[in-house]
C-alpha cells in the first residue's frame, strides 16, 4: 500500500452485471455436478461434445505457417484477399463493386460496433430499430457507441411464429424517415425464426419507401439452408435500397471462434460515396483497434482461394447444418416420448442454432438449479450444443420443469 485508501479510485467502482449468456458458462463452469448440460453459448458442438477445428481450416493454417513470410501489421482495412472473398458471399453481381466497400473486423461484434460508430459518426441523427426479441448484446453495442436503439415487433404473441403485420407496421409508422434498422439475415438469433422469401419482399418495400438504412446482422451463414440461400432475404433487401451495410461473421460457419473473423461491408448509391464512406470507416478502426489481426482472414482467404479445400468447407458446413436440424427432430420426437404430451413440432421449421422453446424464466431458472442445464432466460437453447447421449436426460428434465 503505498498512497491513503482515499486516493484509490478504483475502490469506488461497483461490479458490472454479468455478461447474459457469457455469464452463464461462468456458472456451468462452476457447476460440480458431472451430468450438466450448456446449452447457453452459441457455439457449435460434435457427437463427442467438442467444438472441432475444420479440416479446412487445419490444411489451410498447415499452409500458411508453410508459406507466411511476416507478421507486419494489415492494412487498416484488412487482407485484400479475404475482402474480394467476404463480397463473393455476401453479394451478387447485381452491384458494381466500386460501389462496395469491405473491411475486415474483429468477429461479426467488431463489424457491429464499426457500424454504430460509422452511423452515429457519420448519420446523426439517427436511431437503429431491432427487433424483439434480438441477441441480447446488439443493445449493449448500440448503447456502448451511443446509438438511440428502438425496438420493433418481431415475435408474435404466440412465440412461435414471426408477426409480420405489427412488424411492417412498426417499421412504417414508428421509423423516421433515414432511420437504421437492424434485420438478421438469416437464422434469427435468438428465435431461429426467419422471414419467408414473400415477406422478405414486403420488408424490403417498406425499408426502401422510408429510406431507412438495412444493417444486416449476417452471423450464420449457412447455417439455415446453405451459403447461397442464406443470402435471399438479404439480397432482396439489397435489390431494393441504393444504401446498406452488413455485418458478416466467420465465427460459427468456419468454426473460428476465437480467432475473430468478421467484415463489414458497405453498399454506396456510387463509387464516390464508396470511396468517402470507407475513408471514415478506415478512420474509425484506426482510432480503435488500429488494424485486424491477420490470422483468421488469412484462413478463410486461403480456403476460399483453393477449390478443393472450399469444397471441403462446403462439406464440414453442410454436416454441422445437417447434424442440428438432425438433433432438433431428435430433441422434437424425444418430447413427445416422454408422454407428457409436450408438443415442440414448432420447433422444426426454426432455422440455425438457436431453438426458442418457449419455456419461461422460471422455468430455465429450475432446469439450471435443479438439473445443472444451462440455457439462456429467454428460452432459447443452442441445438448446437445437444448431444444424442444425453437427449433422454434433457427432455425428461424439459418436461419436469414444464410439469411443476
Ligand atoms: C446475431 C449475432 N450477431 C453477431 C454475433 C457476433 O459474432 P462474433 O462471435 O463473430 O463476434 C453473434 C454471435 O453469437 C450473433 O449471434
């Protein structure tokens, strides 16, 4: 100790709230009991219960250590090679692509916050429209940029099924004309609820005749239906607007978690605008994290710059998508086996990870303190994370909880 206590001003701070999902794998994690279950973070899971490294991914990190000649700093924009490959997925070539600027982030989080900070920097004033229910952490980025967020309806009373109406309704009559709205371009987190291809057309009219800026949350694609379908609801958004920007993320369909892969990408109405909208965005990283780490670009570039190891990409995510849609029909048909007459065949038509199972607060409090499974308070339960060997054991503590 070498100053008074009243000089320590760090002694005056209170402790955050734990992050809501982060949070929890901090209590599984303390959890002694050996049957737990986290069912909480959205992290993809094997039969044997690890979140694997890709073969993809492995001969593309075997390559590079092979071949890398440095370790010098990106560019602030990021690796040339990864942007021209974040654009092939996200767009088609009915934009110019001198209209199309792409920069490599930290993770899809990092493209958020680039994102509120471009549009609060740059747009103000301006508020961003999310729906409800959203991934808990878009508010917190919002708020942390200082970003006004505003909600939109989203979940229908049902809780089971998109309310199209008071959504439409909400972004006609409740947005100011060159307001920000947040839609997930695939595979909601966290309903897993998606718009069909019809109302994604309504949405884009809407979104076009208030002029409101589409920021897409694009974290899973792939994880619906495939790379390119993922894309539809996206790309007819894009079709119908001269401005957007999407917020991609290589976290889930690579596997690459921790290395924070991401991009955002901005459509300008022409190349001048481009050129000053990704000057300002280059400012934003620089004054922040300076420039992305190169690691995890240099993976997805080095994939996608070989047709044999994207084929093997497009092999791995077509099994991670295959096995979840196989375990959400177990976890379905395994309810009802409990004869408990718990019907989750709402469940099936839900897309990605996430399954919203409509259980209460009360009820995940109790699945967590009596049965050690961990899933998020709004009811959502990664699927990814289900493993067949405990099914029987998850969904006869489903219907205990539903039961008492
Ligand atoms: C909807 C949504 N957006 C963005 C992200 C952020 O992804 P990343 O882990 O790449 O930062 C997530 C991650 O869970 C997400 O669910």
């Amino acid at each position: 100790m070498t100053a008074s206590t009243t000089s320590h001003r760090f002694s005056t701070l209170s402790v955050a709230p734990p992050d809501a999902i982060l949070g929890l794998t901090e209590a599984f994690l303390a959890d002694s009991n050996p049957d737990k279950m986290n069912l909480s973070v959205g992290v993809y899971k094997d039969a044997s219960g690890q979140t694997p490294v890709l073969k993809c991914v492995k001969a593309a990190e075997t390559k590079l250590i092979e071949e890398e000649k440095t370790k010098g700093y990106l560019p602030i924009d990021g690796y040339t090679d990864y942007r021209n490959h974040v654009r092939n997925l996200v767009f088609d070539e009915t934009i110019e692509h001198d209209r199309i600027a792409v920069i490599q982030t930290p993770g899809g989080t990092g493209a958020l916050r680039v994102a509120a900070d471009f549009l609060v920097t740059q747009l103000t004033p301006i508020r961003i429209w999310i729906p409800t229910p959203t991934w808990a952490n878009h508010g917190n980025i919002f708020a942390a940029a200082h970003l006004e967020a505003q909600p939109y309806s989203y979940l229908g009373a049902d809780r089971k099924s998109l309310d199209i109406d008071a959504m439409l309704d909400d972004l006609k009559n409740k947005t100011r004309v060159g307001d920000a709205v947040l839609l997930h371009g695939c595979c909601h987190n966290p309903t897993g609820i998606d718009p069909t291809a019809a109302q994604w057309k309504e949405i884009a009219k809407v979104v076009a005749e208030k002029s409101l800026i589409p920021l897409l949350d694009f974290a899973y694609q792939g994880f619906g239906a495939g790379i390119a379908e993922d894309a539809v609801g996206l790309r007819t958004v894009l079709d119908a607007v001269d401005e957007a920007i999407v917020c991609s993320s290589f976290s889930k369909n690579f596997g690459l978690y921790s290395e924070r892969v991401g991009a955002v990408s901005l459509v300008a109405s022409d190349a001048d605008a481009c050129k000053a909208s990704l000057s300002q965005l280059k400012r934003i990283v620089r004054t922040n994290y300076s420039n992305p780490p190169r690691h995890g670009g240099a993976i997805v570039a080095t994939v996608l710059d070989d047709a044999g190891l994207t084929a093997m990409w497009t092999e791995e995510l077509t099994e991670m998508r295959e096995r979840i849609t196989r375990l959400r029909g177990d976890f379905i048909d395994t309810m009802k086996s409990t004869g408990a007459g718990h019907d989750f065949e709402f469940l099936r038509s839900q897309n990605g990870m996430f399954s919203f199972s409509g259980l209460t607060p009360m009820q995940v409090d109790e699945l967590k303190n009596k049965h050690s499974i961990y899933i998020v308070g709004s009811g959502r339960i990664n699927v990814a994370g289900m493993s067949e060997s405990k099914m029987s054991q998850l969904c006869e503590a489903v219907a205990s909880v539903m039961e008492s």
